[in-house]
C-alpha cells in the first residue's frame, strides 16, 4: 500500500520526522477544536488535513 504524500517528500519540506509529527499534530488538534467550535462536520480527518497543507506548503515551520 503506497501512502500520498509520501512521508519523505513531507520530511524533506519540514526538516525531520520529529518536527513533522509534532506540526501535524498541533494542526490536527487546532482544526478539530475548530471545527467542533463552528459545529462543522469535517470531510476527511483531522490530521489527514493537516498532512495535506503541509504538502501543499500551507503550513509549515516557522
């Protein structure tokens, strides 16, 4: 099973797995809280919504 975005193209624009687990998870966390403020149902998940902006280079460190 191939995952996309593969985690190396994701490594490569954020530097390390470390960093990347840690963006995406306070992304993921944001966007629930978020969408569970707004009482908005999300169409994919959380962190796959995150995974996605970093790959598109929404999101990234600072």
């Amino acid at each position: 099973m191939m995952l996309y975005p593969p985690v190396a193209d994701l490594v490569d624009k954020i530097g390390s797995r470390y960093q990347l687990v840690n963006l995406v998870a306070r992304r993921a966390r944001t966007i629930s809280a978020e969408a569970e403020e707004k009482q908005m149902p999300l169409d994919k998940k959380a962190v796959s919504i995150a995974i996605d902006e970093v790959y598109t280079g929404k999101l990234s460190i600072e």
